[in-house]
C-alpha cells in the first residue's frame, strides 16, 4: 500500500485514546471495527460532559437543564437527518440499534400490511438481526420468505433477484454492505427494481454508514437502519429512517411514556412520528454520542478516507493472498474494508486466539451470518476488518503473527 496519501492517518490516530492501551506488552492492532467501532476523544469527552454538567431527562421539564438535555437529543436528530440526507427530522427515530430497528417494522409494518401468501425476500448476505424478525413475521402472517441467491464471489444475482420480485412481493429486505464478507450491494439497482413494482424496501446500513455517504432520498428506499456503536458512537443507541408518511402510518411499537398525546384508563391517543415509536426515557447521552460522532466525522475529507480504507482493504488482500493454506472468503468485486478468510487445519477461533497472543484483535465465527457460512461451507471464519486509524503496519503484524501461527499448526 502507497504511504503517499493526504490523509494523515497519524493524526488520526491521536484522536482515538484506547491506541494507548497495550496488550500482552504491546500496542493493540484493533482490526474489529465492523464488530463495534472505538470511539474517538470528541465522543468520549461529549458524554462525560453531558453526564458531568448537564444531565437531565428530555421532554418532560420545564428547568434549564432538561431544556438543555432536550435541546441537545433533538439536535442529535437533526444531525443525523443531514447526515442521511433525509427530508424531514421526523423521519428520524432513535432507538436501541438497527436491530431494534428491524424489529420494529416487521412488527408495526409487518403485521399491518401483510397477508397470507404474501411474500418478503432477503438475501443470502444477510445478518441474523435481518433474517430472524422477518422469519417471526412470516409465521405470524402466513407469508413466504424468499433469499435471492449469491454468485461463487459474494456478489447478488441481480437476474435470480429481479426473478424472484413478483406481486406477492410485499416488502424487501437487504444489507447495504455484508458484515462478514464485505460485499457492497448494488443498492440503486435492486432498490429501483423493487419501486418498479410498488414493492417497499428496507435497507440494513449497519455496515455502511461508518464507510461512505448515504443518501436515503437518492437511494429511494422506505427504511434504512444502523447502529452507532459502529459509528463511533456509543452502544445503546441506533437509528431507523422512515418515509414520514409511512411512519405516520404505523401503529406504535411500544407503549408507555412520551409517546402519547393523551391516556385514560378507556383509551390512549398517540404521539406523531418519530415520538409514537420512542416509549420511555431514551438513550440521551447516546443520541448525544451519536451527534459527535457524526460531527467528528464531518471533519474529514469522505473521498480521502474511503480512499485510505479501500487502499487497507487492498494492501491487506494481497498479504494475505502471499500466505500459503489461507483462503480469502467472499470476493466481491466491490468491498468494504473487511477481509474474511480461513486457514487450511485450523479453526478460526484457534486462529483468533493465536493472534490475540501477538496484540491483533480480530473477529472469528459466524459473524451472525450461518446461512452464508454454510454456503461458503465454513463453520466460521477469521475476520479483519478496518478503519480510519489502522495502518499498513499493523496489517503487516497479523500477516506475521499469522504466518507464525501456521508454521506452529503445521
């Protein structure tokens, strides 16, 4: 990989305190990001602050410091509006994760609008957290659930997935980014064939948001969920878009404070969209996390720094290639920085704990993704995954440390 790059991954790195941290007497090579992101001083400091001088609960109040703690969670929501390029800030709703989010519009979608015999299609790159809520739906409601199939590579058979869009299509499914291979989807064609036929599509953008810009009106899908956790951000606090008319559309999740207008022991009346789908005290200090992390990022040129992440990606493919009894799974021909392979002999997790020994802390197993590891016909594999601090040395200490572990199994 060409050192020669304007983005000064160095400075970078200052950003982030947990590179201090050493393990087994030496510095931590962090290659899990697509697991969980760590989080950057401006994060950190956000928080700390909130909780140390500013703490209060939201909506509620009427003292300065939960008029302050308001003001700052619904700016948090107008940060991630402009960051998603969505329309409105009601189409914004803040939750525990993308997972909750799925959840949610299987439950307060799905079940309004499906029918027996009706049809939900995801894809073999599926995460769990998008298989699971869809399979519960499609026992509740009688439906059919459908997978459009993958090429050897990792890639979506655009053909087999246009094929499988019928009038019993009623809701579409799919990762923007493939947490445990990588893949990119290409999202403006499967989303433009699916409005084609009136059908309503989520997106699961876990994975794709910490990597490059989303548009949600550019992309014209209905849903598009992630979690800040990967983001930079804090764990406990995701985020579900919503066309506004459609969220209107729903009924609520949950029920319980702040998202009523009125309640008698007879009947209750419902907030509008996004407070009918945020029951009880949120996550302030994450929604908060989340703004910070967004206006961190906001700091840096994006070209340079998918740039430098596709310039990891490649860098550490080809290392990786050079070792002999590895194979690299999934090989998309357009990737997010995460690397997937297997070691001829060993188990993953034999692998994952090898490389822990030398400081490289990387991901091993399914990746909540077994169907896909059963059609690569693999119990799991080793996962590296990268981001806006890593660096072509700590690529060059796992290749290392896994050509030791080799030469150990052998």
């Amino acid at each position: 990989m060409s050192e020669a790059s304007p983005f000064d991954v160095e400075a970078t790195r200052k950003d982030f305190p947990f590179l201090e941290r050493e393990i087994r007497g030496q510095q931590v090579a962090f290659l899990d990001s697509a697991a969980s992101s760590q989080k950057p001083r401006a994060v950190i400091d956000a928080v700390s602050e909130f909780y140390a001088t500013s703490y209060a609960n939201i909506h509620r109040g009427v003292y300065q410091l939960s008029a302050e703690a308001t003001e700052k969670y619904e700016g948090a929501r107008d940060q991630v509006q402009h960051f998603l390029h969505a329309e409105d800030r009601r189409e914004i709703v803040f939750l525990r994760n993308a997972t909750e989010a799925i959840n949610l519009v299987a439950r307060a979608w799905g079940d309004e609008n499906l029918q027996p015999d009706d049809e939900i299609l995801i894809t073999a790159l599926e995460h769990h957290a998008n298989i699971v809520p869809w399979q519960m739906l499609s026992e509740r409601r009688s439906c059919r659930l459908r997978v459009a199939p993958i090429d050897a590579r990792g890639e979506i058979d655009l053909n087999a997935y246009e094929s499988l869009l019928s009038e019993r299509t009623k809701i579409v499914a799919i990762t923007h980014v493939s947490n445990a291979i990588g893949t990119i989807n290409p999202l403006p064609e499967m989303i433009a064939m699916a409005k084609a036929r009136g059908i309503t599509v989520l997106v699961d953008g876990a994975q794709a948001v910490p990597h490059m810009n989303v548009d949600v009106k550019s992309l014209g899908c209905d849903f598009y969920t992630f979690s800040g956790h990967k983001l930079f951000a804090p764990s406990g606090i995701g985020v579900l878009y919503g066309c506004h008319s459609m969220l209107e559309s729903m009924p609520p999740f949950l029920g319980g404070g702040d998202m009523i207008e009125t309640v008698t022991f007879e009947k209750s009346t419902y907030a509008k969209s996004p407070g009918k789908f945020e029951a009880g005290t949120p996550d302030i200090a994450g929604a908060i996390g989340l703004s910070a992390a967004i206006e961190y990022l906001k700091g840096f040129d994006q070209a340079q720094l998918e740039r430098w992440e596709t310039g990891l990606l490649t860098y550490a493919e080809k290392r990786l290639s050079e070792l002999d009894g590895l194979r690299i799974i999934g090989n998309a021909r357009n990737k997010a920085p995460v690397v997937s392979f297997v070691v001829d002999g060993v188990h993953p997790h034999d692998v994952g704990t090898a490389l822990d020994q030398s400081g490289v802390s990387v991901r091993v197993g399914h990746h909540c993704a077994q169907p896909l590891m059963e059609i690569f016909e693999v119990p799991a594999t080793v996962r590296a995954s990268f981001s806006i601090f890593n660096t072509p040395s700590e690529i060059d200490r796992l290749t290392q440390a896994l050509s030791e572990t080799m030469e150990i199994f052998r």
